[in-house]
C-alpha cells in the first residue's frame, strides 16, 4: 500500500531485505537496551521467513524508497476463539522517521492481513517503560492485557528440562 503525500510504502519482505532487517533487529535491540543479546545471523533470518519450513513473515516500510521499519509476525491459535491471530514479534522504526505515521501504516497492513486471513485477533508485547509505544498502542485501540505475565524458558533451563532434570 502506498501514502501519495509522503511516499510510504508497506511491502512484503523479500530475501533481499534479510541484511537490512537484520540492521533493524540490532537497533530495535539497542533501543531495548539489550544491544549485545542479539544472536541471529542472516543465514537464521533467511531461514526464518524465507526458507523450505518458514513460517515467519515480515513487512518493510519505506520512506521515498528507503527501508524506514520493519515488522516480523507469525499465526498462532486461540482455542477460545477456534481461530488463528497474528503475534507481532517485533515492529521497529528508525527514530527520525518516527512520528510520520511509520508505526501505524506497518500495524494497519498487519490488521489488514489479520482480517482478510479471518484471523481473532493480533497481539504483541511491550517493555513496561516503553511510554511512547504504549501511548501509541493505546491510541489505536490496544489494551493491555494485564492479568497475563509472559513467562519463557530459554537456554540451559530449557536444555535441562528438555532433558528430563
């Protein structure tokens, strides 16, 4: 889709973009304040989304044809609603383009693709001091679902319970 007045576009991403979305993760990372915890390579991101069992997606957004943002998402499942929705993983836009109206056009072609896919619902997480993008999500119509906590199970923990210990 494209924005005649400020030339934005939102597009699928392409094997081409891999570098470039890769650049996005490590400053999305930066800005999360995480700068070193990023493991991914090209080679996992082009496996990821692009690969023989991808089943990630991602969207670029461009600004007079230059990659501004990206979003990474995937389908998951409510049994509750018996239907598939969309996780947005990450959704990053270069800091000098935010405020343009990046963020929403990116979310938009999500909500999209969520509806035309007859998808319940589309869901994401927020870093709690992350006011800017609460305010933003609460502006479109985003509610935080507060009585939820994320809990993972990564690295050796989860090695070990894989393993039985």
């Amino acid at each position: 889709m494209e924005n005649p007045v400020s030339h934005l576009t939102i597009r699928p991403a392409e094997p081409s973009d891999i570098s470039q979305i890769l650049k996005f993760v490590h400053e999305l990372a930066v800005y999360e304040k995480e700068p070193n915890a990023v493991e991914a390579t090209e080679s996992d991101m082009h496996a990821a989304l692009f690969g023989k069992h991808a089943n990630v997606f991602g969207l670029i957004a461009e600004l007079d044809a230059q990659p501004v943002g990206f979003a990474v998402y995937f389908f998951n499942f409510s049994t509750w609603l018996g239907r598939n929705g969309i996780y947005l993983e990450d959704l990053y836009v270069r800091p000098e383009t935010r405020g343009l109206g990046v963020g929403k056009a990116l979310l938009q072609e999500l909500a999209k693709i969520a509806v035309a896919r007859g998808c319940g619902r589309v869901e994401w997480s927020v870093l709690n001091w992350n006011e800017p993008a609460i305010q933003f999500y609460r502006s479109i119509g985003a509610v935080p679902q507060d009585e939820w906590t994320v809990y993972r199970l990564t690295g050796n923990a989860l090695q070990q319970f894989a393993a039985g210990s």
